[in-house]
C-alpha cells in the first residue's frame, strides 16, 4: 500500500516536470501505433510498424502537424525515426485502442480538419466491432 502511494507521488512529481511536447510525443506513438495496428488486425505495434509503413507516417505527421498548429509547440527532427525506434525496442507488444480520454481522444477532439486519417481509422474501428467504447 505505501509503495503504491510513493508510485502515485513519483509519478505526479514527475508529471509535473514532462514538457507538453515529450508528452505529446509519447501520446502520439501510442494514440498511432496501437490504432493502426487495431485497424489493420496487427497482432503487435512491430506488425503495424513493419506492415504499414506509410499509414503509421502518414498518422504520425498528420498528430504531429495538429498538435504543433494547436499547442504552438513544435517537435525536434527525428520524431518519426525516434517512435519508429522505440517500436523495434517494444515491437512484441499487442495493439488494442484503449484508454480513449487519456489517448486518442486528445486528437480525435481536434476535429475532422485537423486529423482525418487517425479519426477516419477510430470510425473504421468502431464500425467494425473494434473499440471496447463508442466514439463521444
């Protein structure tokens, strides 16, 4: 009980200290590769990293591009190299669109303009019996 108490201080301490865009970042890789592989019946990120090459890019471009143009932040280079790095390291695991207000639902608010694909791809999911949730 107290380790999990410090685990919830840790990491609220540490939250505060997060830059929006490493959280963005991060929150781009997963919000991308877990609904593309969803979408695509991957069984894990490595499969939709490798398989679907371009429509994770595309994705990760189109998030990337919103976010900047809403947040006024703007992302290092590399940012496509480093998620696709981090997925080699991780490629094992399995995709699935969970957690929707913590994740996607951040891009997917930003509305039809902004983000066609990754809101195309969480209608394409919901349609198919895909998502655990319904789309608000």
């Amino acid at each position: 009980c107290v380790c999990m108490i410090l685990y919830f201080i840790n990491l609220t301490i540490f939250s505060l200290y997060i830059p929006l865009s490493l959280s963005l970042h991060i929150n781009s890789w997963i919000s991308t590769y877990m609904l593309v592989g969803t979408a695509k019946s991957c069984t894990s990120v490595g499969q939709a990293g490798s398989d679907y090459t371009a429509l994770v890019e595309s994705v990760v471009t189109e998030l990337v591009t919103a976010v900047s143009k809403k947040e006024g932040i703007s992302f290092p280079e590399g940012t496509m190299a480093r998620l696709a790095a981090y997925t080699d390291v991780v490629s094992d695991f399995p995709c699935g669109v969970k957690e929707f207000e913590w994740r996607n639902q951040y891009f997917y608010n930003l509305g039809d303009e902004e983000c066609p694909i990754h809101n195309g791809l969480l209608r394409e999911c919901a349609e198919g019996g895909k998502l655990g949730f319904e789309l608000p």
